[in-house]
C-alpha cells in the first residue's frame, strides 16, 4: 500500500517556506509516495480562516520539486474550470519534465462558488463543468501522445495543442479524478482516469465497496480491467495515533480493496504526525 501527505493548510506559525519544506523533505526521506497540495487561490482546509495563508498550487509543486529527489508530486485536485485546457497540461508537463518523471495530473469538476465569485475565475453550472472536465482530460491524453491535430469540442477549440518538451512519464503523468459521484466522475475514471479518490467515511466501508463496486461496473462497461485503477482514499491522522494503530487502520483500508491512503490532518502538518506516518510508513508499504 502507497501512503501519500496532502497539504492543505500553510499556517505554520515558524515560517511558511520553513514548514512546507520540513513536510516534503520528511516525506522524500521516509518512503512517502506522493505530496499533494490543495489546488485553491483561498484557504479553504476545514477550520481554517478564509483569509489564511494559501499558495498557487503549480507554483509551490515547482518548489517541491527543488527540494527533493523522490517523492511524486501532485494537486488534490486542480478544478478543470480555473485554467485553459492547455495552459494546465503545460503546467504539469513543466512539472513532470523538471522533476524527473514525478508529476501527477489530479483533477475534477471543482465545486468552491464562493472562491471563483472571490477571484473571478470561472466555475459554471455542474453539468458544464464535467463536459470540461470530459474534454479537458481528451485534451491532456491527446497532447501528452504528441497528437497536434485540432481540437474541436463543445467549450474548447485548439487549432494545434503542441507540446513540447513531452512529458517525461510513460505514457504520460498519471490522472488522478478526484470525486465520488457514481453516474458522472467514476464513468470519467473508468474512461479515463489511472486513479480515483474516496473519502474514508466512518460506516464500516460500506460507502468504501459500494463505490468500488459502482466503479468495477462502469470499467466493465468501457472494455476496462478495473485492476488498472489505483484506488486511493482520504483520511485523516493525528499527532496521538500510534504508529501501529495507524498501520492497523491501513490494513482495513486495504481490505476493502484500498491502494494508497491520502492523509490531512486539521491544520498544517505538525513534525508529530509526520513522525507518526513516517514510523508507519515501513510497515504500511508492505501491505
């Protein structure tokens, strides 16, 4: 099983480059499989304060990179609304040039209305924003195959998607869909995603293997092997699980067909539940 650490606050109180850097050495260091950032302009982690401190996704993965030699990195997730097709398959192309082959391409429908009124970045009514989606995500598999031919589709028109340099993942940076919606963003995982994201949800993973299921029907319907999905989910830690107990709670996790556990914690990231996933991490990975 793959363990990953998702930033999603950046209010350390000793220093916000300080901090950010302490997470994604820690997690480069201790077998950690991904570094996530929430893709937002403002703060919106649970209990924090609209008005926080809040980093530009691509920006800060760009930082990350710099830092480290492992460790992929990746949004959770970019909102397909708030940048041109384009303009953000060149970003995580940029990304995954730079880094080595790290980069994931995490993406979804995006849902924060009182973030795009805020800043003026637009996010339409939902159904419109999962036919972008739909066709952001034709876009990035077409310029990620080197595919230059025009780009005719309902909300975007590229006369030439170059892109170059390529990429340097093969086939090309990994797609995660963030979302569980089961008629609209799991059918975008079975068509075209290589990684789904859950919720952990405290009801015996009832919600877990009814996903699961919906998802493995949805990929027999596409003509796709549902063992090609990696099956993530987000959960939370804290500075007073133990190391075992918390390998424990991975171990169930991945009974109920869980690949790679994403972990928040409320607030940022303290050097006590890094410490905790960091001791786990050897055990977990091993699962």
């Amino acid at each position: 099983m793959k363990l990953s650490v998702n930033v999603t606050d950046f209010s350390w109180s000793g220093g916000l480059r300080e901090g950010l850097d302490r997470v994604v050495r820690t997690a480069d260091d201790a077998g950690i499989d991904t570094v996530w950032v929430s893709d937002h302009l403002i703060q919106s982690a649970p209990g924090s304060m609209p008005d926080s401190e809040m980093l530009e996704a691509y920006a800060t993965l760009g930082f990350l990179a710099a830092r480290t030699e492992r460790v992929r990195l990746g949004t959770m997730v970019t909102a397909a609304t708030y940048r041109p097709p384009a303009i953000l398959i060149k970003a995580v192309t940029t990304l995954d040039v730079l880094s080595g082959g790290r980069a994931w391409l995490g993406i979804g429908s995006g849902y924060q209305e009182d973030e795009a009124r805020a800043m003026g970045v637009p996010l339409p009514p939902v159904a419109e924003r999962f036919e972008r989606l739909e066709e952001t995500l034709r876009i990035a598999l077409q310029m990620w195959a080197g595919d230059t031919s025009p780009f005719d589709g309902r909300h975007y028109r590229l006369e030439r998607p170059v892109n170059n340099p390529p990429a340097v993942s093969r086939p090309h940076p990994p797609i995660l869909i963030g979302g569980a919606g089961e008629r609209k963003t799991l059918p975008l995982v079975a068509r075209y995603g290589d990684a789904c994201n859950l919720f952990d949800i405290p009801d015996g993973g009832a919600t877990v293997r009814r996903k699961l299921e919906v998802l493995a029907r949805h990929c027999e319907a596409v003509g796709r092997a549902y063992d090609e999905i990696e099956k993530t989910i987000s959960s939370r830690v804290t500075a007073d699980e133990s190391p075992d107990a918390f390998a424990d709670r991975c171990r169930r996790l991945g009974a109920l067909g869980i690949d790679h556990v994403v972990l928040i914690t409320n607030g940022p990231w303290t050097d006590e539940a890094l410490a905790v996933v960091a001791a786990a991490a050897p055990t977990v990975n091993e699962i």
